[in-house]
C-alpha cells in the first residue's frame, strides 16, 4: 500500500458529525482533525487593531517603503528578461528569517516547529536562487501596492493555507488583516487588509471537486471518498468569480482510497477495494479534478482574474512511508543535481503540466489568464523544511505521525510568495505590453 499521507493533517469539515468512534485508530484521527486543525491565532484579538508599521529593515533592494507610485517606479526593472525563475538552487541567505513565531501569530500550531523544539534553525536561511537571474526577496509593501483594490483567493487542501498563512505573515511588517470571514467555519476563511482595500480568502476543496466522504474507514482507515470528477465544488465554484487571482493546488489528498464518479455513474476508483469497481489509480482522478476545476473557472462569466496552478511539492518521508516510521530528519537542502524528481511526484507533476496546456487553449479563447506557479523542483530539494515531530508537544496526549507534508514557518515555503510577488510583477508587465501593443 503506498498511502503516504497523514489524514489528521489535512483536516475534514464534512465530518465533524461522525466522531463516534468506529475504529480507535479513525477516532483519534477525526478527533484531532476537529479539535487540533482549526487555526488557532492566539493573539487574535490583536488582529482587530490595525498596525501600520513601516519597517526601516526591508530585505529587497528596490524597495520604496513611502512611495504610493511603487509601481510605476520600480516594476518592469526586474521582470522584463526572460528567466525561469523556477530552475536554480538554494543558496544561503543569513538574512532570514523576515519574521519570528513571535512576531506573526498566523504560524498553524502543527507548523509552529520553533515552539515545538526544532533544535537546528538553518533550515529557515536559505533563499532561491534562479539559474539565470535573481529572484527578489518579498516586499511586502511592494506587494500590498499591487494588491492594492483587488482580492486573492487560495483555492485547494492544507498546504494551500500553508501558503497563505506565510503570506500573511511576511505581509505582518507592513499590515495585519481584520478577520471579514463570511462564515465560522475555518476551512472558508477571509482576510481584508483595510489601508490597501485587499481581500484574501481560503477555499478548503482538496479534490476540487464535488466529493463525498462515503466512509470515515475506508481500506486504509483514513475515509473513502466518492469524488464526482465532472462536477464543480460549488463551495469555491460558486464564489470565484469575483476574485482577482486565484491560486490553485491539490496532491496529498488524491492518494487516498476514492471512487470516482463521472455523470453521476461509479466508472472505477483509486484503492477502494470494492468488487466490480476497476481501479484506474489515483492518477486518473487527479487528472480529471484539474480538468473540472479549469472548465469551472472558464466556464464563469464574469471571472476576468489570473489563475496560477501551484504545482504539486513533494512530500520527503524516508526510511518508511507516513505510518510505519518515516520521517524526514534532514537540516540542509539538496542540491539541484543530488535529487530527482521520480515516481508519484514525478507523475502528478506531469499531470498538472499536462492539464495546465490543456487549460490554455480555453483560457485562451475566454481572455482567460492561468499561469504556473511551479513550486515543484526547488520543494523537491527541501526535505529539511517539515515540521517532521516539531508540530506539537512531544508530551501531547495525540497520535501525530511525523509531518513531511506540511512546512514549518517561518521556513522555505516562504520563498512561494517570492515566486508570487514575481510573477505579479510580470502580469503588470506583460498587460502594459499588450496595452502599448493596442495602441500603437
Ligand atoms: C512597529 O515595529 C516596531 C519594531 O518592529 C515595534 O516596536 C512597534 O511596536 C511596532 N508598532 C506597531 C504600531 O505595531
Ligand atoms: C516561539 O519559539 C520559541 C522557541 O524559539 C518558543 O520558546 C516560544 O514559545 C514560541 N512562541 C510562540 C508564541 O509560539
Ligand atoms: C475595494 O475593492 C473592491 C474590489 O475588491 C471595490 O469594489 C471597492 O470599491 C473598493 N473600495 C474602496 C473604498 O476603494
Ligand atoms: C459483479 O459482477 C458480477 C458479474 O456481472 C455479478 O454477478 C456480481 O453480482 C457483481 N457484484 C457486485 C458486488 O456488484
Ligand atoms: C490520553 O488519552 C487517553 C485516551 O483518550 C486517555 O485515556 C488518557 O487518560 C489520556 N492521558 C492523559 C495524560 O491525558
């Protein structure tokens, strides 16, 4: 059985009904995904105040902390040459990290690992370095501007809010976000930064699309899913529309036993174990839930905003998969030619390439823009960047496997908004083309 991923870790809001205890094992699951999961911001009160705090010490060069007129200044500069900024290697960076467990309260708990008692920090004081250019450190006053009047919404499973609770907290030295959140349910939270009118929100969809948890067991006991491959996640679906980007990923939770439905009819499943039901592997889910997600997006109207796909980063468990033992104990990064990119990783990566051209072609006869945010190769050579034990208290009455899904923050998963501050920069860019394109 090669399931390699942590149920807990991911959370499950469609179960909070059925935590009595079937199996022990499915019990202390759903209990911790129900009492642990939930995002605890211990100083959430603090959020309401608004804190405009302009730091002297901003890590990028070209910054202009004062300047409203940020963009005109200093955006093409960098953006204009082509590079591929996800080609390079990390190099070490004793600047980092841009903040502390104490300096942002948006650190989850199971990715707090210096509260937790990761002894080594060098993991954290590294940046990316791109083969053929630099790669900016985040600005976060650069990127507010951006931002400024538009919305972002983060579209997928846990490591999607990962992403985002990074966001926030390299945003924190500029601006903390007031808690606008339509609904108390965690998995549907939304963030406004109030001096620069931006709104951020996360959509849990971890299939993206329509899903069912048939069973809280399953044959792995980490739930049975029937996933409708055809048909929209209206939880996101429903709302994107009114979004100016929206960030899109899924992975760790297609390795799960599903079956998969397509016009309403079982037409096979992913491990599910069942007599009659073809297994066509998970592969074949992954596929088509991207390709559902893509229709849904150019299937709206009014949906005018910029996708980018985060590709999938890999897990690092080693000497044993997530329940037997493997962990990921490492404290330096790969070089680029001491890991490749193989196996599972190497095929849901391949997917989402395969998807994404496919998308374009639609995207393209709607005006529709979806980009690449490939995180893919330099988490490949991250296996020091989980919180492996350091998510909880080693004392803590819990069942937690070590966590080599999930990254630690501060930590390299940072560096995804490095990547994001980037390509907005080139969207500026490349519209201004198009705009001189037209006019002259
Ligand atoms: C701004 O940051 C400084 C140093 O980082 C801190 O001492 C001060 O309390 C902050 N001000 C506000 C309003 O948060
Ligand atoms: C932050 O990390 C330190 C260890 O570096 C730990 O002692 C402290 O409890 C943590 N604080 C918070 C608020 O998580
Ligand atoms: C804030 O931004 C939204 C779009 O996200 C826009 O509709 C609204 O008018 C803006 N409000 C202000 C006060 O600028
Ligand atoms: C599986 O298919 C066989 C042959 O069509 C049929 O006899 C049997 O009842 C089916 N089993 C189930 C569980 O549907
Ligand atoms: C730990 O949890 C078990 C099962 O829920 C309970 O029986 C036990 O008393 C708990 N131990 C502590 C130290 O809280």
């Amino acid at each position: 059985m090669k399931f390699q991923e942590k149920d807990h870790l991911y959370g499950n809001n469609n179960n909070k009904k059925q935590m009595i205890p079937k199996l022990i094992l499915t019990a202390i699951f759903v209990t911790i995904l129900v009492l642990v999961t939930p995002l605890s911001y211990p100083f959430f009160g603090s959020s309401l105040l608004v804190m405009m705090n302009k730091s002297k010490q901003l890590p990028s060069s070209s910054s202009s902390s004062s300047s409203p007129n940020i963009e005109q200044e200093t955006l093409p500069s960098t953006s204009l040459k082509t590079c591929d900024i996800f080609s390079g290697e990390w190099v070490p960076n004793p600047k980092a990290p841009y903040y502390t467990n104490k300096t942002c309260w948006a650190i989850h708990e199971h990715q707090n690992c210096m509260k937790y008692g990761r002894p080594d920090s060098d993991f954290m004081k590294w940046r990316w370095k791109p083969n053929e250019c630099e790669l900016p450190i985040f600005n976060p006053f650069q990127f507010l501007e951006i931002v400024r009047g538009k919305s972002m919404a983060f579209v997928g499973d846990s490591v999607g809010r990962n992403h985002m609770q990074s966001l926030i907290c390299l945003l924190s030295r500029v601006e903390w976000p007031i808690d606008v959140s339509y609904t108390k349910d965690d998995y549907f939270m939304r963030w406004k930064y109030p001096s620069y009118n931006f709104t951020m929100a996360v959509y849990w969809t971890p299939f993206l699309v329509k899903t069912k948890q048939e069973s809280s067991d399953g044959p792995t006991h980490t739930g049975l899913y029937n996933i409708y491959l055809d048909e929209f996640d209206e939880k996101w679906t429903s709302e994107i529309e009114d979004f100016d980007y929206v960030i899109i990923n899924g992975g760790h939770w297609f390795q799960k036993p599903m079956v998969f439905y397509e016009k309403g009819k079982i037409v096979g499943c992913h491990y599910c174990l069942l007599e009659n039901v073809t297994d066509l592997t998970m592969y074949y889910g992954y596929r088509k839930a991207f390709r559902t997600a893509f229709r849904a997006l150019n299937s709206l109207e009014n949906f005018k905003g910029v996708t980018f796909l985060r590709t999938f980063a890999p897990s690092h468990f080693e000497n044993g998969i997530w329940n037997q033992g493997g962990n990921c104990v490492r404290t330096k990064p790969f070089k680029s030619n001491e890991a490749r990119l193989e196996g599972t990783n190497m095929e849901l990566y391949m997917i989402q390439l395969e998807e994404y051209k496919i998308s374009q072609k639609w995207a393209k006869r709607n005006g529709l823009k979806i980009r690449l945010l490939d995180t893919t190769q330099s988490m490949l050579l991250r296996p020091d960047g989980h919180p492996s034990r350091y998510g909880h208290l080693p004392g803590e009455n819990v069942t937690l496997y070590n966590d080599c899904v999930h990254w630690c923050l501060p930590g390299p998963i940072d560096t995804w908004n490095d990547f994001l501050l980037e390509m907005l920069k080139m969207e500026i860019v490349k519209s201004k083309r198009e705009r001189r394109q037209i006019y002259s």
